[in-house]
C-alpha cells in the first residue's frame, strides 16, 4: 500500500464525522470576504491578516486561541500609507527577534505593484510603515519572508509577469538586519512550467522541515466566476533551489463545498502539527460573498510530501486542531451606532473616507464637497457572511434638497451598486451600473421622522426591497432585480449605509442589523 493511500485511510479514520467525543469545528473559519490570509502563533495565540484589496481600514489583525474562533482587534493601517494608491493585496504577517512585520502588496501612485513592509512591537501593533522594498516594471506582489539554511534572511515573492502576458517568476532575495531593505543579488527560484500551474504561479509560502524547504504556491486564475485556482508545491535541500514540483501536484483542489482554494499560510500547534489557513470560495455565493477564510490539517507522508485534508479538498467539518469546542457562530450582526467608534469590521473606500459623526446616539454621514449625485458619494459598509441575508436599517433623519439621497445599499463599488433610499417625501429603488444611475420603483411616503429600509439577498445577487415607516408593517417596493454585474473580479459585493445626491446631504442612522437566513 503506497503512503498517500495509507494516509488517506488514516484520514478518514479520523473524520469526524466517524470519531465521537472530540470537538469539531465548521469552516470557514474566517467568514465573509477574507482572500489572502495570513497567520501566525506567538505563544498560545494566533494573529492573521487578510486581503482588503480597495477598502480601508487596510488589512484587518485578528486573533484566537484555538485557530478557529477569530475576533478583529485593529487593523494594519487606519489610513492609507502615502506612498500607495489602492491594490491592498496578501499581507503577510511574521515575526523575528522580537520584532513583527507585514510584508504586503500595494500600489505606487503613478506606478507599479510594489512590495512593501511595516514593523511593529507586538502583532496588534501599532504598525509603522517602512515603505517599499521591490517595484519591479510589471509589478511586485505576494511577499513571504524566510531564513535560509545558514539562518540569513531572505524575501520571497512574485513578479507579476501574467499582467503583461509573460511568465510569472518567484524571486529570493536577501533581507536587510532590521527586514525593511533588500541587499545583495536577486535570484530565481521557481517560474510557472508545469500544465497545471498554466499562466501563473502566486501566493509562495515556505515551511521548512528537517532537511527540506518546501515552497507551497498557488497557481491559475485566483477570483471571480471563471476562476480554476489551486495549491501545489515543491521541495529543495536549499533555499535557492534546485526545486523539485511534487508529482502529485496539485495538492489542494475544488470539490462540492469549496472552489478555487489557494493562497495561505502554515502555522505550527505547540504540538508540532501543521495547519493551513487558506481561502477559497462557497460555490453558492461565490464572488457575492467572497473569498473566505478556511483552515485545513497538513499532513506528511512516508515519501516526504505534504497532503492537505487527505487529498480530498477544503474541508466542511474537521477535528478542531486544539480540542477545544468553538463557539456557536451568531446568525445575527447588529450594530446600534451609538459610538463613540465604529465596531470594528466597517470598512469605506480607500480613497474616499467618510465624514462621520455620532450624534444623540445615532450615526451622521455626510456628502463630500465632491459628490456628484451617486447615490453612493459617502459609505461605511459591513461583508456578509452568507448569499442569503435580510438587511435592515434605520434612517432617523435626512436634511437635503429635494434630490438629497440616504439609504441602503448593496455595493460593488462606486459604479455599480443597487440599493432602495429616500428622496424627499420619496422611497426610491435605484441601481447603479457602470456609472449610470436610474430609478426602478418609488413611492411617496411623506415626511414622517423615520423609516426602516430592508434588502432581501439570495444567493448574493437576487435583491428585494421593502420599506416600514412604523417599523411593523413592511411594504414591498419594486419587482425582484438582479445584482449579478456588482462585485469587481477581486472584491464581494458589501452592504452599505450609504448618502448621496448633491453635496452637504446630511442623514442620520440608528442601526443597521444583517441577519442571516
């Protein structure tokens, strides 16, 4: 019997579905739109970090005992570094000596992805930013630093060759004592070849193990509907290489509960197993929601090579790695917006922060002096965590002209988003695509104080619209209308509170409550 056979035999032994009496655990783990994720264990605590992509508060720190629960306790950066222009993409969070880092991705204004990195004292900063370390012409992403096999440092990461329909290479190249500059030469160590990997290879992570390096990467087309993403990796006694692929490659497919899995990181229990946390998509939500936060056992076999959850792709339901019992998952997000500070989790437009202010216990948003009349000028939006969901908030107070606009929104982004809001003595059901903005339903409800704006989700991008102005009789507004041109290939679509129309519109919110169905 082979050692991949007798480690899937193992595997479904310990399925937990078969074990009784050790504690089990869901994924994902890290619900909502969570791509990239990264993690380490400091002690007995786990911090992580994920993809924000064009939305601020960039990259969320989060942290747990036990790998499964997760709680946002910041973010890396508040605003924007002053270097970047959007493009907010796989940080990389570790540690060394007793320092810590974020190696991420972003763009220079008026040039290419760049790799850059901020430091800090402990994981939850906070973080000062250090800058870029590599700007290649076609762009520089998916930084991993790692110690070679004299303990010198070096950083990983990809030059973005497919953006210019080229090969993709991963680069190493030594760091600086302090792990903010690169010195030395540069050197290749792996390219896309093998058919599998097709126009691309991304997202490295390297584990060494004994005598090993082995390099886990990912490979083919990472997001959106049309995606083919998966993990393989390859091995070397050196840092530098040569590197051999494994033949079993790739090593983590799609199957029935997950697609397009890709682009994680390993960390290592006290215990000495090993866990991958990666992301990959729901296949009934798919881009609506995200790329999710997912966490599978590594195991390694008799020849060496490593297999995640036997082989048979992302798990539904695993051996909790701690043995620890999670926590019951709320099917209910509510935030009653009396301040003083956002609940973490809201997030905004990198370029686009919004003026906000908490008044008598409510939220106030204002347009910019640069508004338009979007119906989406000024947002704080929240992800969802499932394509099937009932939104509701509470509008309290809105002064403006006539064609002043504050409401609820699905939001792709600021071209494309459908949402239901009012206008005056109006409710009005609008969508945005690609910039053109039209009406598809109102009705005049007159100048009561409040009233209650409801979005019915279903599959992430079927939407219903209702309105309440006593908050218990609910009237249906408009027919059905369809929300598949909204998320950007890269993002999910989020739910907005959103105020537009001409500038200086003022609205207040009491609440906003996502439940999911």
């Amino acid at each position: 019997m082979s050692p991949r056979v007798t480690l899937t035999l193992l595997a479904l032994l310990l399925c937990p579905r078969l074990v009784t009496g050790q504690p089990t655990y869901t994924n994902p783990v890290l619900p909502g739109d969570h791509p990239d994720p990264s993690v380490i264990r400091v002690g007995g605590d786990y911090w992580a970090t994920a993809t924000t992509s064009q939305w601020a508060p960039i990259f969320p720190l989060l942290h747990s005992r036990d790998l499964v629960d997760w709680e946002q306790v910041g973010a890396v950066f508040d605003t924007p570094p002053a270097w970047s222009s959007g493009s907010y993409w796989a940080p990389e969070i570790a540690h060394h000596g007793r320092r810590f880092f974020v190696y991420y991705t972003a763009r220079k204004k008026g040039g290419p992805l760049c790799v850059a990195v901020a430091t800090a004292s402990q994981p939850d900063g906070p973080y000062q930013d250090r800058g870029p370390l590599v700007c290649q012409e076609v762009g520089s992403i998916d930084a991993v630093p790692v110690t070679d096999q004299r303990g010198r440092r070096y950083l990983v990461w990809k030059e973005d060759g497919n953006s210019r329909k080229q090969p993709t290479i991963l680069w190493a190249q030594r760091l600086s004592p302090d792990g903010t500059a690169l010195i030395g030469t540069r050197h290749e160590i792996l390219r896309n070849e093998a058919r599998w990997e097709a126009h691309l290879i991304e997202g490295p992570f390297i584990r060494r193990r004994g005598d090993w390096f082995y390099l886990f990467y990912s490979a083919d087309g990472c997001c959106g509907r049309t995606c083919n993403y998966k993990l393989g990796v390859a091995r070397a006694r050196a840092l530098l290489g040569p590197w051999e692929r494994d033949p079993a490659n790739p090593i983590l497919e799609g199957n029935h509960d997950w697609k397009c899995p890709g682009h994680g990181s390993i960390v290592t229990t006290p215990d000495g197993r090993d866990y991958l946390l990666y992301h990959a998509y729901d296949p009934d939500a798919f881009q609506f929601v995200g790329r999710q936060g997912l966490l599978d056992a590594v195991t390694w076999g008799a020849d060496g090579w490593p297999a995640i959850n036997a082989g048979n792709g992302p798990s539904d339901r695993a051996v909790a790695p701690l043995g620890i019992s999670p926590r019951e998952r709320s099917r209910e997000f509510l935030d009653e917006l009396t301040g003083p500070a956002l609940q973490l989790g809201w997030q905004w437009p990198w370029d686009h922060t919004p003026s906000r202010r908490f008044v008598a216990g409510t939220l106030a948003l204002r347009t910019s002096t640069r508004s338009t009349g979007s119906a989406v000028d000024t947002i704080i939006a929240r992800s969802t965590r499932s394509g099937n969901y009932t939104a509701t908030a509470r509008l309290v107070e809105s002064r403006a002209s006539d064609d002043g606009m504050a409401g609820l929104a699905a939001y792709g982004d600021a071209e494309n988003a459908i949402g239901i809001s009012r206008i005056g003595s109006n409710v009005v059901v609008w969508i945005r695509e690609k910039g053109a903005q039209r009406s598809l339903a109102s009705a005049a409800i007159g100048d009561g104080p409040s009233l209650e704006l409801r979005i019915i989700a279903t599959r992430g991008r079927r939407f219903q619209f209702a309105y309440s102005t006593n908050g218990r009789e609910w009237h249906a507004l408009g027919e059905e209308a369809e929300g598949g041109y909204l998320p950007p290939w890269d993002r999910a679509v989020r739910i907005a509170l959103a105020v537009g129309g001409p500038p200086a519109v003022d609205a207040r919110f009491d609440w906003l409550r996502i439940e999911t169905r």
